[in-house]
C-alpha cells in the first residue's frame, strides 16, 4: 500500500531514560513501528516542490 508522509524533521525523536535511549519514527517509513529503523534516511534528498509516495519497493516521484 503507497504511503504519502510529509515530514518536517530529517531524524528520529530521541528520547532517553535511565536505563536506555529510544528513537521514535517520525516519517512514517519505520517497519518497526514506533521505533526508528533507519527508513528516514531515504527521504533526505526530496525536493520540496514534489510529492513522493512509498511502496515496499521504493518511492516514485510525481511533479505536482
């Protein structure tokens, strides 16, 4: 299923506690859910004025 996810922060949520250091998804790729996979990095070099919509075997690009 193709995914639209517009993403305002390049990188995961850090949070840490005592014991451990978590990072949250943020840009909706993570296949671990809430936890960052790395996925994010596939958005970095997006251009602002086109949509990309992901699918399990990678994005395709739409000009508006």
């Amino acid at each position: 299923m193709a995914r639209l996810v517009k993403m305002d922060e390049e990188a995961p949520l850090k949070l840490e506690t005592a014991e451990k250091t978590y990072f949250i998804c943020q840009c909706g790729l993570s296949k671990n859910k809430p936890f960052c996979d790395g996925n994010h990095k596939r958005v970095k070099d997006e251009e602002e004025d086109k949509i990309y919509i992901y699918d399990e075997e990678g994005r395709i690009t739409i000009k508006p």
